[in-house]
C-alpha cells in the first residue's frame, strides 16, 4: 500500500494523487514532494505516527511544500552604518540656524567697537561732516563770504536762494549779489548778520545817540554818505529791515549834508525800487523833505546834477514841485543866506 503525504503537504499534489488513483502519478508527485521540500517535510512522510508538529511549523511547512513556483523571500532590511558624527559641523549648523531666526541686530558694544574704525579714517569722515557755514559770492569777481548756517536760516532773502555746490559746499549766488560793487561794502553786511551792528558802531552817550570813532572833519563826508547809501540798497534787495532802520538812523547822524552829498544819497535811494516796508517809506520821506528845504541852495550849487536827479525819478520831482507850489515864500531856502 502506497503511502500518501500527511496533510502537512501541498493541496494541489494531494488532490493529483486522489483523483487519478495511480502509483505512478502518487509517485511523482511525492517525488516532486520530496525535491522541493526540506528534511523536516521528509521525516513527516515517512511516519504517519509522527507526532504533529506545532501550528507554526505546519503552516511552515504548507508554505515550503507547495509546487507553485517559490517567490524570492523579501529581502531583510540592511542597517546602515553611518559615519561617526562630526560635533564641530553639528555646532556650526545650530548655531546658524539660531542666528537665522533670531535675526537680532547686533549688540551696542559691537557698534562701539565699530565706531573707532570709522572715526580712525580722518579726511573720509571729515568730507562726510555736514557744513557748518555757507558761502556768499558778491559782486563781479565772485568775492566769497563765510556765514555760519543758523544765521542763514533766520533770513528768508538768504535761506530761499541757498544752493549747493559739490565743490564749495552750501552756496548763496543771485544776480543782485553779483551787481554790487565795490564788493567789499558786502563786508559791513555780514558784519550786521554775526553782531547786529556795523562801523561806525551807534552808541548812545547820555541818552543821545552817537556814531562811534566817527569824526566829520577827518572822514570823506561823500565817501561815508555812499557807503551808507550802498549798505541801504543792499538792505533793501535782501529785506533785512533791521538793517535797513540802522542806515537810517545813521543817515539822519550825517545831517548836515553837502549838496552834492545830498543829491548822490537821493540818486542812491530813489533808484531803488520801492520794497513797500515802512521803513523804505521814511528814508524816502526823509529825503524828500531834504531836497523841498534845500531847493535853492541845490540850484546854485549843482544845478546840472539837482536837474538829472528830478528828471530820473518822475515821483521825487511831482513830490519836491508840489510842495514847493504850497509854500512859495518859504520852502525850498533852508541853507541859503539871508541876502538871496
């Protein structure tokens, strides 16, 4: 009797040999058995007595047993030997990273340390210094003049025409500035700007005002008168009324003038065009009144230059005529002697 595989064995063998109940079919299938199974599948062949084995060899032995084609066992996963750790490259990265999102700026004592080497550079750092004073070019050859920057910025006339030149920094140049001449008179301008005065300095002795080191006998009284009359004007163009008041009083200081004195200051100031201040209106008036009550004297002495003068400012001459016209037997002689 032909010995049949326990059950431990392939299905599809087992139900072969059943169903075609031939030696030579249950042959070759338990040869084909034994081939493809292991030492533990033979010795169950062999002995139906053989206890049975436990549930997981069994199912073991179903699986190694079977004729079907075998699959390759999936093969184990191999640990990975990883290189030793570098600490260094470890505390580099962290300590990016932490940099990275902390995003700080860096501490006050890295600016201090900082700050020396930018204070070391000397001329770089004094180029990049912001200039403290600007430069006034006057008359036709540009003669320049140095006022510090706060001073500038109380003075409209001087703030709004404020440039700046790469070569010489902060730079005051107008067309007006350019015309004056002598350039030096701009001298006594800037001299008001730093102190509020300028020579001859006004004083006051006993509650009487006085010019300072001024002497009528030893001063060119037309020099003086144009000097004034030149600082007037430039007054006037820059709308420093403050200056334009101290010329005034200083003019009045000058009384009595000359005719030709008197004749050159109203050519001066008449010229002008008028600024509209208040002051601008007494200095005017002033001068009017000087020319009604020294008329005749004006005529006898510089009929030519008396004549031009009214002839080039049509309101000085309706002023000066009418006035005369209201008080013909008085006006107009002041300066003259008795006798004309």
């Amino acid at each position: 009797m032909c010995r049949h595989p326990p059950p431990s064995a392939g299905s599809t063998v087992m139900r072969a040999v059943r169903g075609e109940k031939s030696l030579g079919f249950a042959q070759q299938a338990h040869d084909l058995t034994m081939d493809d199974s292991d030492s533990d599948s033979v010795e169950i062949v062999e002995s139906k007595s053989t206890p049975r084995p436990k549930k997981s060899r069994r199912r073991e032995s179903k699986r190694s047993t079977s004729p079907l084609p075998k699959l390759s066992p999936t093969p184990k996963r191999r640990r990975q030997n990883y290189s030793p750790v570098d600490t260094n490259s470890v505390e580099k990265v962290s300590s990016a990273l932490e940099s990275k999102r902390s995003c700080k700026k860096p501490p006050p004592q890295a600016k201090r340390q900082a700050s020396p080497k930018r204070q070391s550079r000397g001329p770089e750092m004094a180029s990049r210094t912001k200039p403290t004073t600007a430069t006034i070019l006057v008359g036709e050859a540009e003669t320049p003049f140095e006022v510090p920057n706060e001073t500038i910025e109380k003075h409209q006339y001087l703030f709004n025409n404020l440039s700046y030149d790469d070569t010489r920094g902060p730079l005051i140049k107008t067309d007006a500035l350019g015309a004056i001449e002598p350039a030096s008179t701009f001298s006594h301008v800037v001299e008001y700007l730093l102190d509020g005065d300028y020579e001859p300095r006004l004083i006051n002795r006993n509650g009487i005002p006085k010019l300072s080191g001024l002497a009528m006998a030893s001063v060119d009284e037309n020099a003086e008168i144009l000097r004034h009359g030149l600082i007037y004007g430039i007054a006037s163009e820059m709308h420093l009324e403050g200056l334009q008041e101290l010329v005034r009083i200083k003019i009045q200081m000058l009384h009595p003038f000359s005719s030709h004195g008197l004749l050159l200051l109203v050519q001066i100031i008449f010229r002008l065009r008028p600024d509209g201040s208040v002051v601008d209106g007494l200095v005017r008036e002033y001068l009017q009144g000087q020319m009604v009550d020294n008329y005749y004297a004006l005529m006898a002495e510089e009929p030519t230059t008396l004549s031009r003068t009214l002839r080039n400012s049509a309101g000085l001459a309706k002023g000066v005529y009418m006035a005369l016209a209201e008080d013909p037997e008085n006006a107009g002689r002041e300066g003259l002697d008795a006798d004309d």
